[in-house]
C-alpha cells in the first residue's frame, strides 16, 4: 500500500524497486561498444576523404602548373621578344622601346608559346 506522504513514498519506491537483469550489463556494454566503433569508423571516413580532396586539389595545381609552363622555364627567348617587338612597334611607333618590352613581357605571361 502507498503512503500519503513524500517521504513514504521515496522509501516505498525504493523497497519496491527491482533489480536489473542479469543480461542487462553485456547489452549496454555491447551497444555502447558498437556505437563507438561507428563513430571511429564515420571519423576514419571523413579523414579519408579529406586526404583524397587535398590530393586531388594538389593534382589539379600542379597538372595547371605544368601546361602552362615552358620546359625551359621562361616566357620568351631573346629572339622572341624581338620579333613580336616589331610588331608591336609597327602598331604603336609612339612607344619607348622599354614600354615595348615591357608590354610584349606582360602580354605573353599568360599564354604559353607568346602572342600568336
């Protein structure tokens, strides 16, 4: 019977309380145990593909670098610059020689084999 004060109630709750299974401990243990293995694996994953996007970025670079770089390492030879420097000089015969250079040096950067 249940006792009209808190008191009696806390106490008649606690005598009335049964004890856990016996199997319960090995269930928890065990979920517990595959939760955290599921964890590890997610976090296994998502380093993994972390690695694989930096590859694949440090690919993409490094492939972009090496078509647009010569061989030699230099925009335009010596007789290069020259060449395109009279055409640029027969279209602006105003330019200073060095704006001439200076220009055919800019113009060129970004296109691998000159101003074609």
């Amino acid at each position: 019977m249940i006792e009209n004060n808190d008191d009696g109630l806390e106490q008649q709750l606690q005598r009335d309380r049964l004890p856990p299974p016996a199997s319960l401990r090995s269930r928890v243990l065990k979920a517990v145990s595959h939760e955290l293995r599921a964890q590890h694996r997610q976090r296994r994953w998502k380093q993994a593909a972390a690695a694989a996007a930096i590859f694949l970025l440090w690919c993409h670079v490094s492939w972009t670098a090496a078509l647009d770089t010569r061989p030699d390492g230099l925009l335009l030879t010596a007789s290069e610059v020259e060449r395109e420097a009279v055409g640029l000089r027969n279209l602006l015969p105003d330019l200073p020689e060095a704006e001439v250079r200076r220009m055919i040096l800019i113009l060129s950067a970004g296109q691998p084999g000159g101003l074609r």
